[in-house]
C-alpha cells in the first residue's frame, strides 16, 4: 500500500479490480460453502475473471447486486486496504503459502504433506491418503 493509501497489486489494475470483487464475495457470503465456489469460478477464468463475474455469481447462487454494491463503494476499499495491512510485509510472490503462521518451506507445492505433518488431533481426511503411503509422519500430542 503507497504512503496515499492506494492500494498496488503484484500483477496490476486488473488484479486489484478482481480481488475486490472476491472480496466483497467474501464480505456478504462470509461462509466458505458459500464464496468459495465464487472465488474459483473467478480465478478459474484467469486474466478474464472480470468479464465472467455475473456468470460466477449466478454459478455460486450470489446475487450480482449485492456484489456490485460492494464493489462500487468506498466498502471494497475498505476490503482492499485491510487485505493489504494483513499482507506480510515479506511478502514476495504467490503464492505465499503460511502452514501454522510460517512460510511453506515448499511454497505450497507440498501443502497436503505439510498441512497434515503439522496437524495436531484427529488429522483432516485428505490426510489419509498421505498415511497409506506412509509419506508423512503425524505430530505426536
């Protein structure tokens, strides 16, 4: 974020307009059951997300109004500037993986096998399929 408050992204305008648009998916439909189709649909498009996001609302049973107030106010400026503050300020590329609030020593290239190594209690059951293979060992309690 400059010293004026606007907020930069890594890839461009383009990129800032589109996480604004996630961002406020994320804002109004705050359970992930509910934006997480959104999102995918969005980045799934890629560098023509915004030409799809009525599509991706309409796929993720969003209503676009209220996406679109959100997006055309002073609110997803106010999403933006607070992604950007939670943005580690080493922050280098994407992704930018965090496995317990550490950087991902693979970068998210191994993210299952790290997720479940560091998983204390009863692992997720993606998990499972690392354990038959014995490829990870859990954390002991």
């Amino acid at each position: 974020m400059s010293s004026g408050g606007k907020v930069s992204c890594q890839h461009g305008e383009e990129e800032c307009e589109g996480n604004r648009w996630e961002q406020c998916a994320i804002a109004h439909y705050p359970d992930a059951s509910e934006y997480f189709p959104f999102y995918y649909c969005m980045e799934s498009e890629g560098d023509n997300m915004l030409s799809h996001v009525k599509d991706c609302a309409a796929k993720a049973n969003m209503d676009y109004d209220t996406l679109s107030t959100c997006y055309n106010s002073e609110e997803s400026d106010d999403l933006q500037k607070k992604a950007a503050e939670m943005t580690p300020s080493d922050h280098q590329y994407v992704p930018w993986v965090l496995v317990n609030g550490e950087k991902s020593p693979s970068d998210g290239d191994q993210i299952l096998e790290e997720v479940c190594n560091a998983y204390k209690g009863t692992p997720p059951k993606a998990c499972s399929s690392l354990e038959k293979s014995k490829k990870w060992k859990r954390c002991s309690l």
